[in-house]
C-alpha cells in the first residue's frame, strides 16, 4: 500500500472517531432521549432503598371482588391476615414480592388530566397495596384496561403522576385466589428434627421414637425400624395436602366425625412443638375426609386415598 492511501486511510479513521466522540458520546450524555429512555428502562416497579423490604402485600381484585391482606411474620414466612388468618405459601408470596422489586416499568409516560377514566385508573380491576420497613404506610399500584400496544396493562402508583406499562406475566401472575395463597402441606417435617411420631385409628397404635440416627417403635419393648420403611412413611406424610378449606363450618359438629374415636397423626419435634392431623368421618361423593389441621381448628378435606396409604403404613409396623 502507498504512502498516500495509508494516510487518506487514517485521516478518514481520525474523522469518524472525531464525529462519534463529539456528536453521538455528547449527545448521549448530555440527557437526550434516548439517556432518558435507558434509565427509565432501568426503572422498576417498586423501587426500594438499599436495605428495604416488603412488611404487607394486600391484592385488591375488582373483578373476584376478593381482598387478601398479607403480613411477612420472619425471613421469607408469611401469614395471611384477612379475610382468614392461616399461614401463607411463602414462596409464592414471595415470587409476588420479587416480581415487584425486580420487574422493569415498561414506556413510562407522564399522565394527562383525562388519562385517569381513559386508562381505567378511577376503576382498577386490580390493587396491589405495599407496605414496606421504611413506608409504613400502605401505597398500591393500580392495574387499569389492557394496554393497546402490547400484551398486559396499564399501570401506575396511587401517589404518582406517571404511568407504565405491565406485560400479561405479571398480571397472571397476580391473579390469585385465597386458596392458591394458602399453605395447603400438611405436616412442615423440614423446620426442625422430628424426634416422634404418634398414630392412632381404629384402635390401633404406633409409637416411633428417634434413637440417635435410626427409628424404633416403642411398644412393650422397643423394635429397630429400617430407614427405607421410615423414609416411605416420611415421604407419605410429606405428601398429605389439604384438598379443600371449608371455612366457617364448625369442625365439631357431629356430623363430621371429629369428635367421637379420634384418629390422628401428631409429629413431636425436638424443641417439644406438635403438629397433628386429626380426620373424621368420609365426606359424602369428595374421595376425601373431614380433618382438622394443625391451624386453628380449621376445618378441611384431606385426600382419602393419602390418608389410608398413610394408615396402611402404620400398620405395617408390628
């Protein structure tokens, strides 16, 4: 290559490096639209301070005309606090609550006066109402009409003047119903060691004891148990799921066979704590049985065929 070309080549370099540094840097950084439109972008749907969490979520849905308030009890467990007081499906509560802080507010805009009733803002479908370690005092974002440009809603904050976008994800996965917000597995064998296991059905009883790392059965003397038949009644009893709430009905009742021949499953741990399940009588046409629960005498449907597998293992101990 000659002379001349090699130096019309770098003076031609020199020039684009010239024009990008003084026009597309300078302009980028010089708070044009495009610079607004990253950092809105790097916006999210409730922003939190370093250090801040979720205390309270409330979901607030127009259309099921239902209001679930929920309360974070301790790192990552949650208790539902109306319209019952149960424990929570912590992580789906808590995916609810990753949503939030994570999720990027999509083509934000600032709002016009006649925006409010042509967003659906002064109707939302949907509330979703945030307390948090720092605002003690609840906010919600309002979820308005289908947004017409993409699959979601419009939506925005109570005390803001802008409004966002939210896709069709984030509003499935908002859509929730009390049950789907229950805790619904029975016995929680992972909190702590179980040190006994208590069965008691048509009278017939089993007490297993832990000994150090291994099982026995306690009954006029005590018998070893082989960690398989444990692990298969560990695994049955980690299955047993309440099948149905039955909210407002009184679990003592006759007809629900709960107070006369008491059939249980009560797990000891080692800290002394129980949780016991307590079933009664079949309901009629359900393929499940009325029980009790560990939480506040609330009255249920647990599956008939979990149970017996449960009862038929007991049994087999001897």
């Amino acid at each position: 290559m000659s002379g001349k070309k090699t130096v019309l080549l770098l003076f031609i370099l020199v020039l684009i490096a010239g024009f990008y540094y003084f026009k597309v840097r300078t302009t980028s950084s010089g708070g044009s639209f495009s610079s607004l439109s990253r950092e809105a972008a790097r916006a999210r749907v409730l922003p939190l301070e370093s250090g801040e969490t979720i205390e309270h979520l409330t979901l607030k849905d127009r259309l099921k005309e239902t209001e679930i308030s929920l309360r974070s009890v301790s790192d990552h467990v949650w208790q539902i606090e109306q319209p019952v007081r149960y424990s929570a499906e912590s992580p789906v509560v808590d995916g609810l609550a990753s949503l939030l802080k994570l999720t990027p507010r999509s083509r934000p805009l600032s709002m016009e006066g006649s925006q409010e009733s042509e967003l659906g803002f002064d109707s939302p479908r949907l509330e979703i109402c945030v307390a948090t370690t720092k605002k003690a005092e609840e906010r919600c974002l309002l979820i308005g009409l289908d947004a017409a440009v993409v699959q979601g809603g419009y939506a925005k904050w109570e005390d803001e003047s802008t409004y966002f976008l939210v896709n069709s994800n984030f509003l499935k996965a908002f859509d929730k119903t009390l049950y789907s917000l229950r805790k619904k597995q029975i016995f929680d064998l992972l909190s702590q060691e179980i040190v006994e296991i208590q069965f008691q059905s048509e009278g017939k009883e089993r007490f297993l004891k832990r000994q150090g790392k291994n099982w026995v059965l306690s009954k006029l003397k005590e018998i070893g148990l082989s960690a398989d038949s444990v692990d298969t009644l560990m695994t049955l009893l980690n299955g047993l799921y309440v099948k149905e709430f039955l909210d407002g009905r009184r679990w003592a009742d006759s007809e629900f066979g709960l107070n006369s021949n008491p059939k249980f499953i009560r797990i000891v741990f080692g800290d002394g704590s129980e949780q016991t399940l307590m079933w009664g009588a079949e309901a009629p046409g359900l393929d499940a049985y009325y029980a009790v629960g560990p939480e506040d005498k609330t009255l249920l449907l647990v599956s008939r065929g979990k149970i017996n597998q449960a009862v038929e293992k007991f049994g087999s101990f001897s």
